[in-house]
C-alpha cells in the first residue's frame, strides 16, 4: 500500500514581520482543521488589526488538499492570495491559514514589489512555524459485550490506535482512531472478538 495516508502540515501557530519600502507586513501562520476555524480566526484579524489597510490571506484544508481560497482583500488582484497559498504550495502544506495584514508605508510597491513583499512574508511565517507530518486516520467504533473486553483491548494495545471515546453500559462501545491504511487490519481483528460488532457512525 502507498503511504498516501499522511499528509504535512505546521505545528502550531507562527507570526513574523516584513517591511518593504515602509509597508509593514504582519504574517501569521496558524494550523486549522475546519472553515469554521479559519473564519474565526479571520475575523479575530480583523478585530485586531482594525486599522490595517489590507488583511490578505490564503488556507488549503484536508489532506486531499482540495478546499483551498485566496483572498486578496483589496489589493490588486493575484498580487496578495495567490503568492501567500503559493508558499502554502510549495511546501505541499494543508490544514494550514496563513494570514498577512499589511499596514501602508506610504510608498507604492506595485505589483511586482506586492507580490514579493506577500510571498515573502508568508514564506518566513511558515519558515517560522516548521512542518509536521500528520497521518490521515480513520475512526471506527466497535461494541462488545464485557466479558470480551481483555480480548478488544489485547488487539487495541497490539495495533495502537487511538482511543477517541469509550463507555461501558449494558455493552461496551469504543471509539478508535488510526491511520487509514491500518484501518482494515484493525476492523477484521476487532470483527472476530466474540460479541463484537463494528458500529458505522
């Protein structure tokens, strides 16, 4: 099986500063999973930085890296998303928003100079913030009935996913997570404990 399972993505959030020609250019890079996300975090830029003349930002989402947008907020068009999901690009990153609100120096950079000055202040907002590799996991939930409980949590210990959620009423019910290519390993293992059943969400 390919190791299509994995996927890069940054650690945690990083801010770095670039000035070009007194334009002063505030980049962020800050892990996201959801849109949600990004639009909260997008709208705290905002708030924060009220009186910035642009807050131009780009995001890829999902491991396929499919669900991507470039904003340019005003500033002339291609010269602010595009370069920004372009450093997103290059480093083959998703789940990842980078942010770059530029305060207004008074000297015009023109396109050319914007493109440079958003590429680069991207580019050292994820320098700033590393990569990470990430696997993309699947979940399955399985229920058993208690006295086969040794038996599931031998497999659990032996494949080593994670354990999302369990709950042990009349049946036991457990929630694993684990890499998708692992995923069907784990799920016959789990379907041949005696009372087990695989629950599908």
């Amino acid at each position: 099986m390919t190791q299509d399972d994995t996927y890069k993505t940054i650690p945690a959030t990083a801010e770095a500063v670039y000035t070009e020609k007194r334009s002063k250019f505030i980049a962020a890079a800050i892990p996201v999973r959801t849109l949600a996300e990004v639009k909260s975090h997008l709208e705290a830029f905002q708030k924060k930085y009220y009186d910035a003349r642009h807050v131009c930002y780009a995001y890829m989402l999902g491991a396929e890296r499919k669900d991507f947008r470039a904003n340019d907020n005003g500033e002339p068009s291609g010269t602010a998303g595009k370069p920004i999901l372009g450093q997103i690009n290059s480093r083959g990153l998703t789940d990842v928003l980078v942010v770059v609100v530029r305060y207004f120096g008074g000297i015009k950079l023109g396109t050319g100079g914007l493109i440079v000055a958003y590429r680069t202040a991207a580019s050292l907002a994820l320098d700033e913030a590393g990569v990470i590799e990430k696997t993309v996991d699947g979940t399955v939930t399985v229920a058993f009935e208690y006295p086969f409980m040794n038996d599931v949590m031998r497999i659990v210990k032996e494949e080593s996913p994670e354990i999302v959620e369990q709950s042990y009423d009349m049946d036991c019910l457990m929630t694993l997570r684990i890499r998708r290519s692992m995923m069907a390993g784990l799920r016959a293992r789990l379907e041949k404990v005696e009372t087990a059943r695989i629950v599908d969400d």
